[in-house]
C-alpha cells in the first residue's frame, strides 16, 4: 500500500489528519478515487445508505455585500432585483411540505430588505407545521440571531468562503473575517446547528489555505459544511479567472468526510454546474444531502450567483419519488427523517 493511501486509512480510522497530511493528498491526484470511495464507505457506515432532501427557497437576490465573485454583489447593476413577499414563502414552503420535504431553508442575500420581525412571522408561520428551518442569509448581529432562533430557526448556513484573512477581504470588500467568524461563534453559542463551506478554485487560494480551511471547520465542529468550485460569472470582476477544479472540490469534501464523519454535507449545485452528473459523483464521495430548489422559475433564473445554477435546479427533480428512483440506483434511499446531525452520543 503507498503512503497516499496509507493517509487515506489513518483518516478513515482516527478521524485525524496533520496540515502536511491533507496537504499531500489535495496535491495528489492517484489517491483521488481511493479517497472519495472511502469517504463513501464511512458515509454508508455512519449515516447509512440515507439521503436527507432540504427544500430551497430563495427569498431576495437584494444584496449589499459586493463579493468579487458573485453575481449578486451589489454593484451587479445588469442583475435585476426582487423579493419574494411573505405570502410566496409562505405559500412556496406549503408546497414543500406537500410534497413530503421535512426541512426548508430560506436563503437571500445581505441585506435588510426584510425586518427582522417579517422574518420571525414566516419562520413561526412555517414551523406550525413541524418541519425544520435553515437560514441562510449572511451575517447578522447577536441579538438579531437570537431572535429568529426564538421564532423558531433550526440551523443557519454561513460559508467562511475562505479562512485565509488577507483573501478574504480581498474577494469580499468591506467585509471582515473577524465579524464573519464571530457569527460563526454566536449561531453556534445560540445552538443552532451550524453550517459553513467554502469557495474552492479563488484567485491566488493556495493548496495549503484549503487545508487549512478543513482544520478550521473541524476545529469549530461545524455542524454542516457546503464545498463548492468556484464558477467565474459574466458580469463580475471575476470574469476571466478560470473555474474552480471539481476533482479536488469533491476531494476537499471526501475528507472532511472522514475527519467529521457525522456532519451533514451537501452535494452541491456548483458541482453539478461543471459536470452533468456532480452531484452524484458527490453523494458516492461523502455527502448525504440534496438540496432541490424549490424557488419559482421566474425568480429562481434572477437567483445567478454563478452562471448555469437555474439550468441545474430545473434539470432536478422536486418529487421524491422521482430522486428516490435516481438515486436507488446508486445504493442510496430519502431519509424519512429531519436529518439532524447525527448525534454518536
Ligand atoms: N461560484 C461558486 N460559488 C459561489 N458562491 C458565490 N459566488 C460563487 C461563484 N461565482 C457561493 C458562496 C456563497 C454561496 C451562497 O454561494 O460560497 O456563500
Ligand atoms: Fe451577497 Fe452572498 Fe453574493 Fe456575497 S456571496 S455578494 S454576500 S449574495
């Protein structure tokens, strides 16, 4: 056995890696299918051969924030804008519920285009029906966290895109990496479950940064963790920077698979946007969620954080019985279940 491998197994078996060891193997491309086929096994082993399904709407593409590579970012002016009123979620999320999904996420950009009280409604409005709600929508104060925790907010998503500092707040201008891991620490203070992920191909991202990015998410025991590649979008000062790689994306999540072995992990739409079938490559790599979009077509095509993201959402199917039959051909069933993380307690 060589010693990539021998990495691979020590991962698999004591859930801990060094900086040099995950540096060897994002630097290594022979090991790649050995790793993605053991983050599966410990998937399977853990977690079962279950997939959990989160019904996404997207509530604003309104954002303030100016992220270099996002389509959303406030100076897009070729990207018109919207907000879905409380009676659309409302009405998006009983569609949901109708059709068997057991979590919602409520995801928009930046902003406060909405009230803190218009969001607590929405969530008490939705959690009458016993179901579980995840927030994605950026970086709030303590106390408006709190709030919407009391109003009903299960888990909350807040990628740290990167954990080098400097990158950081060369990428996303105005914003600081310091405010961004505070919210980290107060979502999970408040005991949400708590997501991060990050950007996976930046310009000037070093091998050793995204390794470095595993250790931070294992060392603040996210809860989820959402990898993608980065897509270059049209109309932003990213343009002409190539994409990001999607091998060592699904490599970057494979491991954090065997180093947090009960985490919840999405297979992501940015995968499935640089080849037709990333996101089933993903959940035979390590993840075990699916996120189908639930937003309506028009909003959703104004949804572009990067460009073919709509095109992936109206390619996959909403119905469970339908993404049941895709995916039992693979080993893989839909949980009946929230999909907590798991809890080895
Ligand atoms: N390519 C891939 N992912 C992106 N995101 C933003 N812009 C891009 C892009 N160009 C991701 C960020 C953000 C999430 C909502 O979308 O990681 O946290
Ligand atoms: Fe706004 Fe999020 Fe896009 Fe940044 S990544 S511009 S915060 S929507």
């Amino acid at each position: 056995m060589n010693k990539l491998q021998k990495i691979v197994d020590k991962a698999y078996e004591t859930e801990q890696l060094s900086r040099e060891e995950i540096i060897l193997l994002l630097k290594d491309d022979s090991i790649n299918e050995y790793l993605y086929a053991k983050a599966h096994q410990k998937k399977q082993e853990l977690l079962c051969n279950e997939i959990h399904l989160r019904a996404l709407i997207e509530i604003s593409n309104i954002c303030l924030q100016n992220c270099l590579y996002c389509g959303l970012r406030r100076d897009n002016s070729l990207q018109e804008r919207y907000k879905l009123s409380k009676d659309e979620i409302l009405f998006l999320a009983s569609t949901a519920k109708q059709y068997g999904y057991k979590t919602i996420v409520l995801q928009g950009g930046e902003s406060n285009t909405y009230p803190i009280n218009d969001l607590c409604e929405v969530i008490q409005k939705i959690k009458k029906d016993d179901i579980a709600i995840t927030l994605s929508i950026g970086e709030k104060t303590y106390e408006e966290y709190k709030l919407l925790k009391e109003a009903g907010a299960d888990r909350f998503l807040l990628r740290i895109e990167t954990t080098d500092c400097t990158l950081y707040e060369q990428m996303d201008p105005g914003m600081s990496h310091e405010n961004r891991k505070r919210c980290l620490r107060d979502l999970k203070a408040l005991g949400y479950e708590t997501g991060s992920g990050s950007l996976v191909g930046l310009p000037g991202q070093t091998i050793e940064s995204i390794a470095d990015d595993i250790l931070f998410f294992k060392e603040i025991d996210a809860d989820m963790l959402g990898i993608g590649p980065f897509i270059a979008h049209q109309d932003t000062p990213l343009k002409d920077v190539p994409n990001g790689n999607l091998f060592l994306s699904l490599k970057v999540m494979a491991i954090i698979r065997l180093l947090m072995p009960d985490i919840n992990i999405p297979a992501t739409t940015a995968m499935e946007a640089l080849h037709p079938n990333g996101r089933m490559l993903a959940l035979t790599s390590g993840a075990n969620v699916l996120m189908p979009n639930f937003t309506d077509e028009i909003h959703r095509k104004m949804y572009e954080i990067y460009p073919g993201k709509a095109q992936v959402a109206e390619n996959n199917s909403l119905h469970i019985e339908q993404i049941n039959k895709k995916i039992k051909e693979y080993g893989l069933v839909v949980s009946k279940t929230a999909g907590y993380r798991w809890n080895r307690s």
